[in-house]
C-alpha cells in the first residue's frame, strides 16, 4: 500500500491511529475536517450506540464511532481488497465490536433486521447510489437515529428526510438527516 493510502482516526481511544487501505478506483476517506465536524454534530461520545458503515471502504468512520465508545459497528463492503484492508484493520486496532461482512449494500438492507443509531453511508460518486438507498433506509434506523451521506451535491430536505446539519469540503457535500415528523410516526 502506498504511503499516501493512510488515514487517521481523529478522537477517542484510538486518537491519531493511522489505518492503512489499499489502491483502488474511487475509494476516498471521508477528510480529516469533516469527520471532525460530524463528530462534533453527533456528540464526541457515542458510548451504546450501533453504528452501521455502508460502502465501509477505508472503515475510518466505523473505527472513529468505535474509538469514541460505539457498542458495535457494522461495516458492510463489496471490494475484497478492502474487505481485506478492514480486517487487518480491524486486528490491527483490536476492534471486537467492528463485524466486516463483505456484501452489497442492497442485499445488506434487504435481509437486515437491526436497527441502528448511526448510519453512515458514502458511496461511490457519479453512480446514482442515494435516490436508490434514502428510501429504504428509515426501517434500519433506531428512533432518534441519524444518517450522515455525504454526496457530489447537496440534498434536500423532503417528505422522509430531513437535513438536520450539513456542510461542504472541496467537491464534498456532507449532510446529517433524520427522519421527518411525519415519516417517523
């Protein structure tokens, strides 16, 4: 792996551990400045809650919600390579409540039962992945839960979702949602 292809884990019990990913096409850590705002939006503890990484890729944002106290953290990749990437992470941390299942996001929901505080979904870009995830996603999500996207373009707020925080890095849109009023009851 390239030295290039690092990134560090930015709070927690693993403060400034450097995780290592490999070479491939699309695959970009979510940047240091953004998880930190996330982190701030969610509150630097996340102790009890279930955190589910979809497009886990580098892993960073289920191994920064586990090193802040997250119960478990489930990371959901279809690339070996990087499943690979996240298991030697994953050891390398000592990181028993990461569960790596290298699956296609679709078939993930489809057959998942869990409900989580956290969603983290970062897909790849130019490919149509959140008109495809944002309406299935609501039976996944625990009440008072949240799901952070981040986007080539910013969303709206509409009938299911709704922007609570959002934000903007280079070419990165990064937005918090809950669920409306409406489509929570």
């Amino acid at each position: 792996m390239a030295a290039s292809n690092r990134v560090r884990i930015g709070g927690g019990e693993w403060r400034s551990r450097l995780l290592s990913f490999p070479d491939i096409p699309g695959l970009r850590p979510t940047p240091d400045r953004v998880r930190q705002t996330l982190f701030n939006w969610l509150g630097q503890d996340l102790h009890g809650l279930s955190c589910l990484d979809l497009f886990s890729g580098t892993g960073v944002m289920g191994f920064e919600a586990l090193s802040r106290g997250a119960a478990q953290a489930v990371m959901v990749e279809k690339s070996l390579p990087a499943v690979k990437s996240l298991q030697e992470n994953k050891s390398l941390l000592k990181a028993d409540k990461a569960r790596i299942l290298q699956q296609d996001a679709l078939q993930f929901l489809a057959q998942n039962r869990e409900l989580f505080n956290i969603i983290f979904v970062d897909p790849p870009y130019q490919q149509g992945w959140l008109p495809k995830l944002l309406p299935i996603l609501a039976p996944h999500l625990a009440s008072q839960g949240y799901v952070y996207a981040e986007a080539e373009y910013a969303l709206e707020s509409g009938l299911v979702w709704q922007v609570h925080k959002h934000g903007k890095a280079g070419n990165v849109f990064y937005h918090l949602l809950k669920l409306t009023d409406e489509s929570a009851n």
